[in-house]
C-alpha cells in the first residue's frame, strides 16, 4: 500500500516537473523574444535617427556647393568691374554658359530696375524656341534670402523649363544697357532642379522602404517634400491630423525649429509615424524632416509561426516522453512485481520441497539408525543398512546445498557466531576425513603454524563447511597413494581485534584445466572428466564455499594444473575470543537420563515412533501429544504440572500448528524448554519458531547428537 503510494508520488513528481519544464520553456521563450523585440525597436529607431542627420550633412554639403559655385562666377564678373572691364549682359552670359558642365543646371541674370520689374537672360532657351528672356517680376518672393549666410531661394517653378528648381543667387555688376558708360546692379542666380538635390541622398539598404524625407523652411512650409507630407506646411499637416491646442502647436513648431530630435504623430491615414528632424547647418531656418510609418519601426520580423512550431514542437516531445517514461515505468514495475513473485514462488517451491523431502527422509534415516542397534542383525543386513546410511547422508547433504545455495543467491545466509576452538574444529576435520584417508591409502599431512589466538568467534558451523568442502575435493579427486596436505597458519589482521587465519590444501590430484578454472565457483559446474564423474557429487560445495567466504569478507584462491595437482588458500579475518570459563566435558557419553521426561508433540505416527524409539535408547522417557491442542491441554493441566522437563514440537500439524500452541503455553509458562523439531528447515522458519516463544530449533531428519545437547542443557 506504501510502495503504492510511493509510486503514484514519483509518477506525480515526473508529471509535474515536466509540465514545469515546458512552462518554464514557453515563457523563457516569450520573455526572451519579448526583450529581443524591445531591443531591435530601440535599435531600429536609432538607426531612423541617424539616417536623418547623414541626410542632413549631404543636403548641407549639397547646398553649400552649389552656393560657392554661383559665388565663384559673381566673384569673377565683379572683379572684372572693378578693373574697368565691366561686362555687358551677353558678355556676363557667355561667361557662365561656358563654365557650366552640368547640363541640368543653368543660371539667369536679372536686372535690378527701379520700376520693380525683374528682367534678364538665361543661359538656356526655352524650350524649342530661341527666347532665352526671364521675367521674376512675378516670382519676387525667389530674393527673400532664406538664411544670413546663403542666399537660397525656396522651391519655386523654373520659368524656362518649368520644373521644380531651387535657385542660388548672388548680386554683380553689368554694363547698362541704355547707356554704356554706366553700370546697373543685377541678380546672378544659379538655378537647379530639385531632383538634383534628391540625387545625392543615399539612404541606408535594406530597411525603411517607406521612408520619406521633406525639407521645410521657418513657417513649416515645404522646400521639398515626399508623398506622406500632406498640406501646404508640415505644421498645417500636423494640426490637421493631429487633436491639439494652438499652444500645443506652437510647442511642436518650436520643438522643430530648434536643434534634432524625433516624435511620433497621426500621419494623413491616421495611422502612427515616426518623424525624425534636424536643423540643416547652412540654412538654419530650415528643416529636414525623415518620415516612417512607426509600425515600421516597431515591426519585429519574428516568425510567429516557426517559432509556434518550434514551441509546440518541443512540448509536444516533452509531453510524448513523459508518457513514454510513465509507460516504461509502469512495465518496469509490473516487471519487477512479477520477478518478485517469481522469486516468493521460487522460495515457496525450495521450501516446500525441502520440507516434503526431510519428512520421509527423517523415516529412513531414523529407522535405519534403530535397524542398526539391532544385535540379532545379520552382516549382510549390517551392511546393507550401513549403505542405506551413507546414501541416505549424502542426499541430505544434497538438500543442505540446494538450501544454502539459493539462501546465498537471495541474500538471506545469516552467520550464527559463538566462540568455539580453532584446532578442535581442525581435530573433528582431520577424524572425519580419517575414513576416506585411510580406504584411499592417501599420504596425509597436517601443519599448523602460529596458532597465536585458539579460541575465536564466527560461525563455527559455517566455517567447517568451507574447510570440509576443500579438504573433501582434496580426497576425492585425488588418486589412490596420493598426496593431501592441510595446512593452517595465523597471521596479523589489518582489523583491530581479529586475527587472519590462513587455510592452505593441497594435493598431487587429478588437477584442473585452465579453461575449467573460469567456471570453477559456478553451481553445477563439475569438470568433464571421465575420473570426476566417477566420483560422488554435484558441483555445488565450491559455489557455497566462494559466496560464504565472499560474505566473510574473506579471500580464496586456486592454483591447478592438470595432472599435477591442487592448492587452495582460503584467507579470513576472524574475530580473537577469550577462552570461555566453563569448559563442558566432552565425556559425557554415559550420563544417566532416567528421570527426564519429554513431551513429543508429533502428528506422524512414524516419526513419533522413531523419536521415542531413540530417546528411550538414550534412557529417555517420553511421552506423546498428537497435535498442538493437546499438549496445550496436557501443559494446562494441573495435574500434569512438572511432569514434563522439555517439549519437542513439530510445526505442521493438524487442529493446532506448533507456533499456536507454543504462543499459547508461554502465555502461562515460560519455562518449559520448547525446542522445534521439524522439517520446515530454513532460517525463516527458525526465525519464526524463536518469535512463538521456542528456546532452539532441530530440522529433520533428526540429528540424535543435537538432541541430546539439547537434553543436557536440563540437566544443568
Ligand atoms: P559437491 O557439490 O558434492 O562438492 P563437487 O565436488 O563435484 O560436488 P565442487 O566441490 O563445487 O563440486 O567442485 C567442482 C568441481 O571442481 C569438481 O567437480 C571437480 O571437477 C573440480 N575440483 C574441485 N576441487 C578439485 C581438486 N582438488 N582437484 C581436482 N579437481 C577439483
Ligand atoms: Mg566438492
């Protein structure tokens, strides 16, 4: 249920960091375009600015050309009359038709007459005609001088060729025409076209298609002007178009008629622009004004859609992998759920089994022990039942291995310590090798050296399984009259308190190939030899071995060469302990149990049969209770108090099982030794007998030395 929830938490989290991610991304994305945008219409704008005042210098420079252009020729006509060399107007004319190269530019010369009228010459005819006469009575307002410095008419129709032109005048002196002694004052303009002015405008590339530029004088009146500037005056267009007040206007001409700046107005479609102005430096009551619509200004080419796209496009992916992750996730998990399964299954196989196989095994093993007691047995019995014995024994060891195997590989072997004796438990080893020794007619050699700490604290059980499966390999996969060395030594341990117990067998056997040694601590890997397997066994031991000495944190290594021989070195730190106090005697073979009586709690008639067949061989008296419910009965019982010094319960039994019924008699009596005695053999099982309240634990079939350890443990 926790698991569960857990589960929906991280899938929750998954969810919700993703979906934050992609908000977190659409609106970096926005801010960024957002600020990105801010700045391209600051820079936009600028840019507008500053190509107003680069138009600004070139119409200066344009303007202050053509100026010295028309002074250069009054200079040299006014020179001339001061010299005494006067010119007449013809003369004056011819002058100034020869210097002049560009063809669209041509000057007038227009006498100053009292009478107001505004007569002279022009360089050019009109056209297809010989009359090259002008008359500027009536375009008087062309000698209203626009600025100190340049005389510089407004824009005004050229009279010769009609087109829009701006004229740069100066005064010189000439002949009078009526009488030739004296001199008149006349006007020397120099006329071009106002396209001539357009033309030297260059505008930056690319951008600000719609640019219009204007050039208006003191009253906003146009010298020049694009199609966007409306009205007469700029300042007439601006009240027209605009909401404001006289003063307002007044503001906005004194705004423009001083220095540069920009502004944004309503233009002639009502529509925002963007004006920006400057004061030309040689005129300076004239203005060059630069228009845009400010949508212009303001349009950021942003791609809308691509980056729509790009957006979407990445949540869409966000979105497609969240659902991929929940989905692996979600197979991940029933994955994992179903190998958890798998693996409860494996162990309720390995466990059921084991337990199916110990019960009858417990019958054979037990009678065949009580056949063997026999004195009226025959040899051929005897030895019969000496062979079932010795099968019997291997295929519990058989059992044992498959146990302890798949206890490893699901990480539940747990090491019981206590403190035992280092070279009693190499004693037991050597005795128990003695008959395979002896029938192989083995040279045997044992060396200890060193042995500084006897007495040490580790799984002793555990222990002499590592040193019973290397030194059994030793034996058996070495030839007749062979040669078995067993050799212990101690050395110091890096570990504070421990000592390092180095373990060394080696043989002159049948060795092993170099390509076998890879697979060597693998289960079920036997060598492929004829010789091996003739010999009893399963390739388990060393797979035990390897994963027992890897959770001892210990160190175990072969050499081997085919036909020569074997050496194994197993390394282990073992915690040093002190000598217990109480050393129990070993003799105790002949101790006198008459007065014990023991309550076997057993279902199976045959099983009772054997326990009570082999207690009573011991002098032990016992008693039955066929199921847990009745030795809770018995133990309640008043009259029975006492009667009985110790219980032996089997685990699956009908009515009450024997957890119940020990839960159950410790609730009044706490006592009583009760020790399982049953075929449910794994450490689970012997956890959960411990946790009912029961003092021990003997698997079956039964092992009469464990029980009689256990009888003793009374008598103390
Ligand atoms: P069991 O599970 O009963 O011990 P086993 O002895 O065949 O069976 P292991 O102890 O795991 O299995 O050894 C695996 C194999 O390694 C053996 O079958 C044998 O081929 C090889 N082997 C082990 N020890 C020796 C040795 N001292 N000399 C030669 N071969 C050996
Ligand atoms: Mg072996």
């Amino acid at each position: 249920m926790k698991k569960d929830f857990r589960n929906r938490l991280t899938d929750f989290l998954i969810i919700i960091i993703n979906v934050s991610f992609v908000l977190a991304l659409f609106f970096g994305e926005f801010f960024y375009i957002k600020n990105a945008n801010a700045r391209t219409r600051e820079s936009n704008r600028q840019t507008f600015i500053n190509t107003n005042v680069s138009l600004g210098s070139m119409t200066n420079n344009y303007l202050i050309g053509e100026s010295h252009l028309c002074r250069s020729w009054a200079y040299y006509l006014n020179n001339e009359s001061k010299a005494g060399r006067t010119k007449t107007m013809d003369e004056a004319i011819d002058f100034i038709s020869e210097s002049i190269i560009d063809n669209t530019v041509m000057a007038h010369i227009i006498y100053k007459n009292g009478d107001n009228s505004l007569k002279g010459y022009s360089t050019k005819a009109r056209k297809d005609t010989n009359d090259n006469t002008v008359d500027y009575t009536s375009l008087k307002e062309v000698f209203a001088s626009a600025s100190e410095g340049m005389n510089i008419s407004s824009s005004f129709m050229n009279p010769i060729n009609i087109s829009k032109s701006l004229a740069f005048y100066t005064e010189v002196k000439l002949v009078d025409p009526n009488d030739n002694t004296k001199q008149v004052d006349a006007y020397l303009l120099r006329v071009v076209l106002l396209n001539n002015l357009r033309e030297e405008w260059t505008f930056p590339s690319g951008s600000f298609d719609r640019l219009e530029v204007a050039i208006v004088d003191r009253d906003g009146k146009y010298i020049l002007s694009g199609n966007s500037f409306a009205n007469e005056s700029f300042y007439e267009y601006y009240k027209s178009y605009n909401a404001t007040t006289s003063s307002g206007v007044e503001e906005f001409k004194n705004k423009i008629r001083t220095g540069s700046g920009y502004l944004t107005m309503n233009d002639y479609s009502h529509e925002k622009c963007f004006i920006a102005y400057s004061q030309l430096n040689s005129i300076e009551d004239w203005t060059i004004l630069t228009y845009i619509p400010l949508s212009d200004i303001n349009d950021v080419h942003n791609d809308w859609l691509v980056i729509a796209i790009i957006g979407f496009g990445l949540a869409a992916l966000f979105i497609f992998d969240l659902v991929v992750l929940l989905f692996l996730n979600k197979n991940l998990k029933s994955t994992a759920k179903i190998a958890d399964n798998a693996n409860k299954a494996k162990t309720d196989f390995l466990s059921t089994m084991s337990h199916d196989i110990r019960t009858p095994m417990n019958a054979i093993v037990g009678l065949t022990t009580i056949a063997r007691q026999d004195p009226t047995n025959s040899p051929a019995t005897q030895d019969a039942l000496n062979k079932i014995e010795l099968a019997s024994n291997h295929l519990l060891t058989l059992i044992n291995d498959i146990l302890d195997i798949s206890k490893v590989e699901s990480g539940k072997l747990a090491f019981n310590p206590l403190t035992f004796s280092i070279t009693e438990t190499f004693e037991n080893l050597i005795n128990i090798s003695q008959p395979m020794i002896k029938s192989k007619h083995i040279d045997f050699a044992f060396y200890k050296h060193d042995i500084k700490y006897e007495w040490l604290y580790a799984d002793k059980l555990r222990l002499s399984q590592i040193f019973t499966n290397i030194l059994s390999n030793a034996l058996k996969y070495t030839n007749e009259n062979g040669k078995v060395q067993l050799g212990i030594k101690e050395l110091d341990s890096e570990k504070e308190g421990y000592t390092r117990l180095v373990y060394i067998v080696k043989d002159n056997g049948i060795g092993m190939s170099p390509e076998f040694l890879q697979k060597l601590y693998e289960p079920f890997s036997r060598a492929t030899d004829s010789r091996v397997n003739s010999i009893q066994g399963t390739g388990l031991g060393l797979a035990i071995v390897k994963q027992m000495v890897t959770l001892m944190e210990g160190d175990i290594e072969c050499q081997s060469e085919l036909g020569v021989g074997t050496t194994f070195t197993v390394t282990l730190d073992l915690q040093i302990a002190e000598k217990p106090q109480e050393e129990v005697s070993s003799n105790e073979e002949n101790l006198d149990f008459s007065h014990i009586n023991v309550l076997v709690t057993e279902d199976n008639d045959i099983n009772w049969e054997i326990i009570s067949t082999l207690l009573e061989m011991n002098g032990i008296k016992s008693e039955r209770a066929t199921n847990g419910k009745e030795a809770l009965e018995l133990m309640e019982d008043e009259n029975s108090k006492g009667r009985f010094d110790l219980i032996f319960m089997d685990i699956q039994m009908p009515v009450m099982n024997g957890l119940d019924a020990t839960r159950e008699i410790r609730k009044f009596n706490k006592d009583i030794p009760i020790i399982a005695m049953t075929a449910d053999a794994f450490s689970e099982n012997v956890t959960e007998c411990l946790e009912a309240g029961m003092n021990g634990h003997i698997a079956k079939p039964i092992d009469m030395k464990l029980v009689l350890a256990e009888i003793r443990k009374i008598k103390k």
